[in-house]
C-alpha cells in the first residue's frame, strides 16, 4: 500500500494536503477527538460550547481563561510531516496545504501556500480600531486582552456559529478541484462545513491517513489507519 502512494506522488504535480489537529499531535500539540484529546478532559462546560462565539460573547473572561491554557500552542516545532510538505511544496509537488489547524505550524516548517480555515492564534485583533497583536499579546495579557484604546483583543480564530472566510475557502476549493493527488490525514472529518470541502475533488487518487476511522474512509482509494509520523517518515 504505501508502495502505490509513493508512486502516486512520484507521478503528481499538483497535490494537495488536507488536515487537521492530527497533524500536530506529534509536535505535542494534543487533537480534540482522540483518547487523549481535550474533548475527553473535564471542564465546566463541554470545550464546543467555550469555543463559541456565543459564550466568547457572553463570558469573555472565561473563554480567555480555557483559550489560553488549551488552545494557545505556543513554543512547538514542525514535525516530519510539516517538513516533508514544506519540502513537495519546494520541489513543485504539491500545490496547497489545506488545513483546520490553528498553530501556524506548516509556515514553520517553510509552507507558503496554506489555506487556514480556521485562522491562527498567531493573528489577533482589536475588535475595535483593528489594531495587529501577536500571539504572546494574548499569552501574557491578564482576563480579557484589551488594546490601548479599549477594544478587546480577539484571536483570528474562527470560533463554532462563526463563518469561515470567503477568500480562503474559494482558493481551497480550487486547489483540491485541480489537485491530481489528495491526501487527507489527522482529521476526524466532523467539522463543518471545512470537512466537505473533500468532495470537490474529482480524481481517483484520494488517500486517508488517519489513527481512527472516519466517516469518509469508504470513499478513499488508500486508507491508513496509522500514526502521520510512521507514514511520512517513509515518504
Ligand atoms: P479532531 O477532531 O481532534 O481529529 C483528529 C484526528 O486525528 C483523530 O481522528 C485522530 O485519530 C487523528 N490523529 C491524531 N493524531 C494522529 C497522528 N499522529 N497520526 C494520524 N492521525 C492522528 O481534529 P480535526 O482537525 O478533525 O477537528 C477540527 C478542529 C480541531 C479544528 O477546528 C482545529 O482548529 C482544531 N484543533 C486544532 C489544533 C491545532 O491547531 N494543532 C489542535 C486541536 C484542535
């Protein structure tokens, strides 16, 4: 099997990797859904509902607090994956990363065409004079992260009942619509509406690579149920 995907991308121009938290878990960043995932921590709310932008709204204390102990992945490094994209991308190979994350980590690694569907925590920006603050802004600040005229600092992170930007989406679609080769890896494929994005491609070369099942491994042409590491180590 991964005899066929090593031919699959020496024969491809134009692929595109699609991800999610999955493919931070081995830079130590932990995912939502697995075992060892923040869905399965305790908190005082379930983290869907403190990542809204209802509660953001309604207890901004509180979504600062969790924001900052979970979601703030600040001082992790790109791993094999992160740099064997950033090296399909160099060679030609690879036209985008498509990805759900929110750590910055594929531009780390060297990337330069990555679609971030749901923002980066290393963007933030006063709600009112829209004033740019890095991510240590945010880290460091006490409460609500306020700017000097009074405006709350809100991270460039798109939170559940918030719309994904127009622009981003657009090029991911068209990427993945061209692409001769999609890989799709560490991501439950759960979230909407990023995870349909998929269905715009319409080649035969659809690989999954992902530790547990999802919905969409019927419609692969290669699945994986294996680590991103163990995989793209090989590669
Ligand atoms: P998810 O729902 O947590 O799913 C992650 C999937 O990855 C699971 O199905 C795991 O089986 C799989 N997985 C975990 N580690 C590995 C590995 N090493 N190799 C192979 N498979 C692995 O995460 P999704 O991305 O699907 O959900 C979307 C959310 C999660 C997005 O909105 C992200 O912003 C959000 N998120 C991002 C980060 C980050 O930026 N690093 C971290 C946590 C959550």
């Amino acid at each position: 099997m991964l005899e066929t995907l090593k031919k699959w991308i020496g024969e491809s121009s134009r692929i595109v990797f699609f991800g999610g938290a999955g493919v931070s878990t081995e830079s130590g960043i932990p995912d939502f859904r697995s075992v060892d995932g923040l869905y399965s921590q305790k908190f005082d709310y379930p983290p869907e509902q403190i990542i809204s932008h209802s509660f953001y709204e309604r207890k901004p204390d509180y979504f600062f607090r969790f924001y900052r102990e979970k979601m703030l992945p600040l001082g992790f490094e790109p791993n094999v994956t992160h740099k064997v994209l950033a090296k399909w991308e160099a060679e030609g190979k690879l036209s985008a990363v498509v990805t759900q994350n929110i750590d910055g980590l594929h531009q780390k690694a060297g990337s330069r065409r990555v679609y971030e569907l749901h923002g980066s925590v290393l963007r933030n920006y006063c709600t009112r004079c829209g004033g740019f603050f890095p991510a240590e802004f945010v880290k460091d600040s006490d409460g609500v992260p306020k700017c000097d005229c009074g405006g709350i600092v809100k991270p460039d992170v798109v939170l559940y009942e918030e719309s994904l930007n127009q622009n981003t989406i657009e090029k991911s679609v068209q990427a993945i619509a061209n692409a001769d080769l999609l890989i799709v890896a560490g991501t439950s494929l759960t979230v909407y509406p990023a995870a349909g994005l998929i269905n715009y491609y319409r080649g035969n070369r659809l690989v999954l690579i992902n530790r547990d099942a999802t919905p969409y491994d019927n419609r692969a042409n290669l699945v994986f149920h294996q680590s991103l590491g163990e995989i793209f180590s090989q590669l």
